[in-house]
C-alpha cells in the first residue's frame, strides 16, 4: 500500500467552499477519510492564517484540528497599508510553509503519494521538486478554482465537486411542525 501525505491550504479551502455554495462547510475528518482512502496515511498538514486577536471560534477550531490528528501550521495574518494610507490585512506564509513541508517530506521519502488540497499555481514549482524524487502528486480542489498549471504539473487531479456532499458537515432536517408535540425535545444545531 503506497504512504499518502495530504497538505491542507485550510484559507484557500475556506474561501473557495463558500464562493462553491455559499455557507457549505466541509467536515475535515471526512475531507482526510475520502481523500486517504485506498492508501497507509501517514500524516495530514492544514495551513492558515488567524488574526492578531482570534476568536475563541477560531480559537477552538485549530485547537480540534489539532486533537484530530492534523499537523497544524497557522501564521499571523500582516498588516500593511496601501499607497492610499489603506489599511491592508494579508496572508503571509502560508504557502511558502505548505511548499517547505511537501519538498522536506519528498526529500525523506516519507510519502509515495501527496495530496494538496488547493487551486493555487503557487505549488507548481515545489511539486516539479518532489516529482524530481520520483514521488507522485495529487492535486484535488474545487473545478472553479483549481489552475491549470495544477492540472498540468500534478500526476494526478481531482474535484471537490464530485465528493462534496460525503464531506460536508450534515445539517439536520428542517424542523416541522410535529415537534411542538414534545415541547421538552432540544435539538442541537452546530453552526
């Protein structure tokens, strides 16, 4: 069975589910399980950004990655202001640390297959790197955001698309009007 190591652009993901379907969320735990199926996993990168002064939401949500399993690389997003005295906040480093971690982990064989979850052309260069080791590279992401200079430097691509309804998080069936019969019932809706 060949070793699978997946890299999780975590910001990218975010902001292409939405834009996807809006309020989709995905479920990172299936995300890994679909993505790993059929190979020996062996580790799953996320990578992102959080504000000076996160939420406890935000908060909670790297601290769970991290229970689940995931290695979890997160960078301060950088101010900076714009030639008009705008205010600018920027993701800063999070590709560079996901291309850093692909090529390091290549250079010690300690995948066969590597998966990135992302649409950016960034990874181009770093997957000709790996690919050199005679490793191969899976890119799978949104068919709306995904380069094309992905599709040709990766050995293989899929789509989000096709699997986003067995990796999202379930939202529970409308409530009807039955329920009123037990007034005691609490339903618990995760949002």
């Amino acid at each position: 069975m060949h070793k699978l190591m997946i890299f999780i652009d975590g910001s990218n993901l975010y902001h292409e589910t939405d834009r996807f379907r809006r309020g989709t969320r995905i479920d990172f735990e299936k995300l890994r399980q679909a993505l790993a199926q059929g190979y020996d996993l062996v580790r799953t990168f996320y990578y992102a950004s959080r504000p000076a002064n996160p939420t406890s939401e935000q908060e909670g949500f790297f601290k769970k990655m991290g229970y689940l399993g995931f290695k979890t690389r997160i960078k301060p997003l950088r101010e900076s202001y714009d030639t008009n005295g705008r205010r600018e906040v920027r993701e800063k480093g999070v590709d560079v640390a996901l291309a850093t971690d692909l090529v390091a982990n290549g250079m010690r064989r300690a995948f066969d297959w590597a998966i990135i979850v992302s649409g950016d052309q960034d990874y181009c260069e770093a997957i000709e790197h790996v690919q050199s080791q005679g490793l191969r590279i899976q890119v799978t992401f949104f068919r709306h955001a995904m380069a094309d200079e992905l599709k040709l430097n990766a050995d293989r691509f899929t789509y989000l698309d096709d699997i986003v309804e067995k990796i999202t998080i379930s939202r529970p069936a409308p409530v009807d009007q039955s329920s009123a019969l037990y007034p005691n019932q609490v339903d618990r809706v995760d949002r």
